[in-house]
C-alpha cells in the first residue's frame, strides 16, 4: 500500500493569522492532534500539533525557571518559550519544518518518518500543496485489516475509489476515508455509524462493488463529532 490507498483527502486546515483558540477548538471537535497550515496561495507552511499548544500562560503550564536556571539559558532559547506560551496567531506557535511525502510513498516508508520524527500524522503534498494527510490511526487500521498482498493493491485501490466514489453519491453515508481499508478484496469499515440502517446500508453497497469479497464491519455505533473542513486545495 502507498499513501494515496490511505490517505484522507478532505483535510482540516487553517491560516497562518488564524487564533490559537481557534485552531484549539478545531482539534477537539475534530479529535485530532495536528492541523496543517496554508497560506492564501494554499501553499503548506507550518502545521499545529497538540505539542505545539502544550506550555500556554491560559492553562498554567508555561515553563517556569528560576533566576537561577535563567542564567544557564540562552536568550533565544527563553524568548522562544515565551512566543509559544503567549502568542495569539498560528504563525507565531506553528511549527514551520514539516515532515511530508509524496502520494506513491510506501506505508514502510511512511512508519520511518513517524519514528524517526516522533510525529503522529505526516502530510501528502503535490507540488507544494497538500492533497491529503496519513495518521498513525491510518497505519493500524491496515494492520488491524491484516493488511494487503502486493499483488491485490492495484485491484484493492480500484474498489476503494469505487467505493468512495459511490458514497459520495449518498445522502445517507457519510464516512470518512480514514475509516476504510480495503485488503485483499475485503472492505473494512472503520470509525462511527449513527444508526444501524446505516450500518446495513454500507454492507449492501459494498457488496455490490464489483471484485469486492467480503465485509468486515469494526464500527461503533454513536453520534460523529463534526466541524467545518476545509479541502485539501
């Protein structure tokens, strides 16, 4: 599998003069841990993560050195602490070296960077741009899925586009990339459904995609935490 097999591509972005409560309020309501920055050419330059937000004055947990400890720091070093604890807009707290990769990137590859870097998600860029993002919640949903033969990936990326392409046409689905895997011609559904019709909708269209051989539902069942995304340009 590459990045595109299980990459989301609606990804929840925001600005660089965006507010820090702002971009707070998103990963909550989203729940998730990082969100890519864009300028107004949607070009990447940044992104938030949940460790970027961790040291704020708002919730007490700014770094505190004694006068002590203040000689021994340099004057960078504690300007910077001070920007990341106090500052309002993204473009202040972002952390602006991100960590990408390219749609034809090898899962392998992909769990390389996440450990070497010590990051949760790694976004997909084309030209500059993003066009998708890969979690570590993404790598597992594989594995959990027993993951794919190389010889099944191009059959198993052509069921998964069906697929997707199908429920776009639905007014009653509405699951995220994120929660599908398809391996070996079996369709795994992942994440939240609200109703149990729904649940049975989405077998029933899954088993009428052509070279699908069978379903695997692992969802719960429960309402969706939702809030405006805005595409991946």
């Amino acid at each position: 599998m590459r990045a595109r097999d299980v990459m989301v591509r609606a990804v929840a972005t925001t600005t660089p003069d965006a507010t820090v409560e702002t971009v707070a309020r998103l990963m909550i309501n989203l729940r998730i841990s990082g969100v890519p920055v864009l300028d107004r050419n949607g070009q990447l330059v940044g992104i938030v993560t949940e460790g970027d937000l961790l040291r704020r004055v708002e919730t007490g947990t700014e770094h505190r050195r004694s006068r002590w400890s203040d000689w021994f720091s340099g004057n960078a070093r504690l300007a910077a602490e001070y920007v990341k604890a106090h500052a309002r807009r993204v473009e202040d707290v972002m952390t602006r070296k991100v960590v990408t990769i390219e749609e034809l990137a090898g899962l392998d590859e992909i769990a390389e960077l996440m450990e070497s870097n010590g990051i949760k998600r790694v976004p997909v860029v084309h030209d500059g741009k993003i066009v998708g993002i890969v979690s570590r919640a993404d790598l597992l949903q594989v594995l959990a899925s027993g993951g794919t033969p190389t010889e099944a990936e191009d059959s198993d990326r052509e069921i998964r586009g069906h697929l997707l392409a199908e429920l776009d046409m639905q007014e009653w689905a509405s699951p995220t990339e994120a929660n599908i895997v398809v391996s070996d011609g079996v369709v795994h559904f992942w994440g939240t459904v609200r109703s149990e019709e729904e649940r049975t909708a989405l077998r029933v269209l899954a088993e009428n995609i052509p070279g699908v051989r069978g379903v695997e539902d692992h969802m719960i069942s429960g309402p969706r935490y939702l809030a405006p995304l805005f595409p991946a340009p």
